[in-house]
C-alpha cells in the first residue's frame, strides 16, 4: 500500500511535465533506465509514449552526484585537483587543465613553453580517446558491434601514452598549476609518434564501416534535428552546436594553451541531425591528430613547470640541498599557497563542449567557491526537447549522439 | 576593456540597468540589481548579441554576510567573441528572484540546481524541483553552514543510538 502511495505522489509532482492523456490512460508512462545499458550510465528518462512515439521525455539526473564542488571547497588547491579526474571520466586531461587554467589565472602563474606544448598534446589525445569512446558506443547502440572493439583498441593506446607519463590510465591529475607534474619521458616522442602516423588509416577504417554503410545512414540521417536558433536557446556547445551550423570553437576564438599557433580548421554542418554530429566529430579527430603532428614536431626543451616555488612544489633533488627547498615543500604540501582574492570564469573546449569552471577565492588556500559548468549537463537537458516526435528506437540514437557523461552532468 | 561591443554592452548595463562594472584579471563583471536581471538579459540577448547563457550559478557568503548570496551569470556571444559575467546579490536566508526561462530556454535546469543546492527559489519557474539531491532531501548542500558531513561509526555499544538519528528516506 505503501508503495502505490509513493508512486501516485511522484506523478503528482510530474502532472506540469507530461500531457493530459496520460491521466486517462492514452499514453504510456515509462521509465528507461537508471540502469539501460543504452543511457551511457546512470540516466533515468520518463517517457510518455504514444505507441512507440515519444511525447514527452523527462530526464531525471543525479544518480552519481558526490558532490565534487562541495568537497573541493574544504581542500586545498593542489588535493582539489584530484577530485577533477572524476568529473567527466572520458576527458581526465581536459579537467585538468581547465582546473589549471583557472588557478593560474586567480594566481597569475606563467606556464613554460615545453609545459604549453605537452598539454596540448594530451588535450588532443584525450579528444581521441573520448571521440572513440563515443563512436564506439554510438555504434554499439545501433547494433554496429565491431566499431566499438577497434575504437576501444586505439583507445587503449592512448590510455598507454598516458600511463607512461602520469602512471595512470584515467585517474592523471598530470597537468598541474604551473606546469605538468613530471617531464615527459624519452619514450613518449616515439610513442605519439608512432600513434599519429596509423591514426589517420584507423579514422578511414570507421568511416569505411560506417559513413555510407546503408543500414547506419537509415537509423541516423535526419533523426534528432536540431537547429541554429534551438542549439542556442537550448545552450548547446562543442560539436553538438557545430552539427548545427554555428562555427564556434573556443580553442579558436579564445585560445589557451597556444592553440593560437596551430593550424586546424573547425569542422561544422548545418543539418543539425544525428548523422552531421557524426561527421563532425570524425573531422575532429582528424584535425587532432594534425594538431598532435605539429605539437610533436615543435616541442621544445626546457622546464616543465614554473619555477615560482611559492606556488610549484621544488623538485625532488633539490629536497637534499636546499634548506630552502624543504621549507617549500612542506608548506606547499600541507597548509598549500594563498591565492588572490577575486573570482575568474576559465573555459575550455572540451570534447563535449564547453568546460567552464567558475573559481571564487577569498585569498585563502581553498578555493571559496568553485562550479563547474559542463556540458553534459546542458546536453540532457537538451534531451527533453529534442526527443519529441522521435520513436524510442531512435531515442538510443539521439543519446549517443549528443555523447553524454554522467560524472560529468552530476558532479 | 578594449573590445568595441564589449564596452557598448557594459555601457548600456551601466546606464540603464544600475550596473556597476569592475574587470578583474581580464574579465569584466558587472553587478546589477535582482528585480533587473532579466531585463538585463533580454537587452544583453536582443540588442549586444550575447546568444547563449552559458551558466547561472551562485555564491554563498556564510549566513551573517548582507548581501548572502551572489548569483552569477555567464554570457557568451559567439558572432563577438566576447564574455560578459552579471552578478546579482541576494540578501536573506531564503532569497527569491526572477526566473530566467523566459528569455534563455537553457536556464530551467540551471535554477533548478540553484533551488537544490542554495535554496534561492525562482518565481515564475515551470518546474522548480531539486534536481542532483533525491526529491526528499532536507538542507541545501553548497550552503556554507551546511556541513561536509560523515557517517558516524556503529559500535554495538552505540547502535541505536546512531541509528535512531541515521538519515532516511521518508516513507
């Protein structure tokens, strides 16, 4: 008895959300996910089907909330970082840096020129590892299987190259205020090297299984439409708003990092449907890996990170010479470094979109207030207006495409 | 401020809507009083071509600050490439103010997480729930009086003790 109770005060609180018919029995109330292996996490979606069409979808989030900011405010600046990896989990680097880029900013710190280049490198190469995660499950949801194990293998690659500099996969923390934790090792030239000479084939091999493959084309083309005007209204970033005609790249009009220095170009569409969101994202890897080709090719010696030791740890051999260099070392590790107070807005151009972390200090070590806008959260957001009209079928479709996570959206 | 439409638009901000424009670091921000800001918007969105509200968020100054809370706007204009940040302050424990949906389509969620996370109700809003903490939660976490929070340990000694006072979902 309890339990009816529960489930009538929940339509309740949905009553504004979903039509009239659905009180009189005409349409289909029905929960997809939290757990659907087609959801990409822990999603919840209420749908209003009429027959197989949807009338209304009504995303439900929070399922992985931590509560990232809340903790980031009671540490200090160095141990936040960590707690940014676990944001969206498919662009650790890309957390990283935009985390860095604010700090470094409130602090006014200077970034070597070897450091620039290095993030660069990994920012893209975090780009490919999370674009073929995305084209690997995106397949996979149209039942293309073999798509997902080769994009999973080049993946795997990246993940090495990572490994090898940050010792871990995924979890990196690599890039830090100041700079990058360690150098680069000697074998990690090589390595990307070796990556960006076979990219360009294997990016050819998923085009040949599916851009004109006929069965893909059907399931994708003109489904999820979205236009120029609805991208903006509804705050669309990153490729999802590029598919839609509007030639926005934040690495282009606001460089970080030196993007300015490179030479890419910015792939947009204008059918705004499922299959231009494809495209789009294929092109990106490609100019990546052109990215990546010029980053290896000018990466020069020199420091890896600043040498203000009142906010950059010193090194570990200097610890047995210099008196000076222990003070440094433990107050950084333990009570961290002041910084000003002021509050700066630092965005990046995630894989997704835009990454715009909100960092407020008060002149202490931890930071006051820190938010972090992501974009997954305004692309579920999303999903509520665009899924109208749409057989659920397509639905799977429409959610791979605007390539979601959910670290991200629920922080 | 050397960009042309940047200062235009703070201009405008500062004649019509009471503005006041510091620029820290690079980035301009202005404070505009809560019954003004979403006429602000309209006019950032209508006649500064700042098309898309990137993100509302908040700041909590701790219960005995005045003004407690700062609301924070971020605007994007992409055919200027420019930014533009709108701080609105907010006094009281359980601040309200006027929803944004009405001009940025985008900001329905982003005050729902204001509604859950600080409490700062929006009038006008078609479907004010909490949106990360499950629908019964009591408190509102980014609060600063809100505390961190950890589970207390369960001796057999303290058992029930603990356990009668353990949060739980209502029934």
């Amino acid at each position: 008895m309890a339990m009816l109770e529960r489930v009538e005060t929940t339509l309740d609180e949905l009553k504004h959300l979903v039509s009239e018919q659905a009180f009189e029995g005409d349409t289909l109330l029905l929960n997809m996910g939290p757990q659907h292996p087609s959801t990409h996490g822990v999603l919840r979606l209420l749908l209003e089907l009429d027959g197989e069409i949807i009338v209304n979808c009504i995303p439900d989030i929070g399922f992985l909330h931590t509560g990232i900011e809340k903790n980031m405010e009671a540490k200090t600046y160095a141990k936040a970082e960590v707690m940014t990896d676990r944001l969206d989990y498919l662009n650790t680097m890309g957390n990283n840096l935009a985390y860095c880029l604010a700090v470094e900013k409130l602090a006014e710190l200077d970034v070597p020129e070897r450091a620039q280049v290095v993030r660069v490198i990994f920012a893209e190469l975090q780009r490919i590892a999370s674009h073929l995660v995305w084209l690997g499950t995106q397949a996979l949801d149209l039942a293309a299987m073999s798509v997902f194990l080769y994009c999973f293998r080049e993946r795997e690659y990246i993940l090495d190259i990572m490994e090898m500099c940050s010792g871990q996969r995924m979890m990196t923390t690599y890039i830090r205020p100041g700079g990058l934790w360690r150098d680069v090792p000697v074998e990690f030239e090589d390595a990307v090297r070796k990556f960006i000479a076979y990219m360009p084939g294997r990016i050819q091999q998923y085009e040949d299984l599916l851009t004109k493959n006929p069965i893909f084309i059907d399931r994708v083309r003109g489904i999820g439409k979205m236009t120029r005007e609805q991208a903006l209204a509804w705050g669309a970033t990153g490729s999802t708003a590029r598919a839609s005609g509007i030639d926005y790249d934040i690495r282009k009009v606001q460089p970080y990092s030196g993007y300015e220095q490179y030479d890419f170009d910015v792939p947009t569409h204008t059918d705004g449907d499922v299959y231009a969101r494809y495209l789009c994202r294929i092109e990106e890897m490609r100019q990546s890996v052109k990215i990546i080709d010029q980053a290896i090719n000018r990466l020069p010696m020199g420091p890896f990170c600043s040498n203000n030791r009142k906010f950059v740890p010193p090194p570990r051999s200097e610890l047995s010479r210099s008196m000076e260099a222990v003070i440094h070392h433990f107050k950084l590790w333990t009570e961290g470094y002041d910084v000003p107070k002021g509050s700066v807005y630092s965005v990046v151009e995630s894989p997704r979109g835009e990454l715009g972390v909100m960092l407020e200090s008060d002149g202490g070590p931890k930071p006051y207030r820190i938010k972090w806008r992501t974009p997954s959260f305004s692309h579920i957001q999303l999903l509520s207006w665009i899924a109208k009209g749409h057989y659920v079928a397509d639905l799977v479709a429409i959610i791979g495409s605007v390539d979601i996570v959910l670290g991200d959206t629920d922080r | 401020m050397e960009n042309d439409a940047l200062k235009q638009a703070v201009q405008d901000m500062e004649a019509h809507f009471g503005g006041q424009a510091n620029e820290f670091r690079g980035q301009v921000q202005v404070l505009v009083a809560p019954d003004k800001i979403v006429a602000a918007a309209q006019t950032l969105r209508d006649g500064h071509n700042f098309e898309i509200m990137a993100d509302i968020t908040a700041v909590d100054y701790g219960p005995d600050a005045s003004p407690r809370f700062h609301v924070v706007y971020q605007f994007n204009s992409i055919s200027e490439h420019i930014r533009l940040t709108l701080r609105v302050p907010l006094d009281g424990n359980e601040p309200t103010m006027d929803t944004m949906t009405g001009v940025f389509l985008n900001a329905n969620w982003l005050e729902r997480e204001l509604w859950d996370m600080f409490g700062i109700r929006f009038e006008g809003h078609p479907d004010l729930r909490r949106i990360l903490m499950p629908y019964d939660w009591e408190g509102h976490p980014l609060r600063k009086d809100y505390p961190l929070g950890y589970e207390e340990v369960q001796f057999t000694f303290n058992y029930d003790e603990i356990d009668q006072r353990k949060p739980r979902p209502k029934e």
